[in-house]
C-alpha cells in the first residue's frame, strides 16, 4: 500500500469487491469475510488483509466464479479502469500473498 493510500484502495474495495462479497454472504454461499486492517502503522510488513469462511471448498469455487462472471460482463475499458484503481493505490513491489486453508471439522452426529 502506498503511504496515505489506504482511503482510495478502500473506496476501490467498497465499491467493486464488498458488493459481491456481501451478496454471497447473503446467499449463503459464503459463511462471511472481513477486511483487516492496520490501525496504527509501524511496520513494513503488513497493511491490510481480506479473509473469507466457506463451508466446503465447492463455496471458494462459488467465489471464484461470481468474480470470473462479473469481470466477465464488464468491458476491458471498466476492467482496466478498475486495476488502475487498485494498482495506484497499491505498491506494486510489495509482497503479496494468497493463503487457503481448509480446515475441515468431523463431527458425529447427536444421539
């Protein structure tokens, strides 16, 4: 993220990604997500990071896919506007990451 940047990645972030996400939640095709963020910055290390809950791993394809599908009805003119929106507001050499864990409890059935 660069230096005072954060309001502009989280307008990008309100107003292209939350709707989706907050849709999803809605349907049930999501348990939920949040968005972490650094409220006093002293380090390098860490900025911001979005996490999301599924209950089965055929809910990250849902995820995927609602995204696939929106990108996929916007014009490059729109895709591209909106990269820019997050690439300026973005360190570009920054480390990035992508974790998925899945955590999968068995739980017997009540007796």
């Amino acid at each position: 993220m660069h230096p005072a940047k954060f309001p502009e990645w989280r307008a990008a972030f309100d107003k292209y990604i939350k709707p989706t996400l907050d849709e999803l939640t809605d349907q049930g095709s999501i348990n939920g997500w949040g968005l972490g963020t650094e409220e006093v910055k002293n380090t390098n290390d860490f900025t911001h990071f979005v996490y999301v809950s599924y209950k089965d791993l055929a809910d990250a394809d849902k995820l995927r896919d609602a995204f696939v599908a929106l990108n996929a009805k916007r014009s490059a003119e729109e895709n591209e506007a909106i990269g820019r929106a997050f690439n300026q507001s973005s360190d570009a050499n920054a480390a990035r990451s992508f974790v998925l864990r899945a955590i999968i409890f068995k739980v017997a059935p009540p007796k």
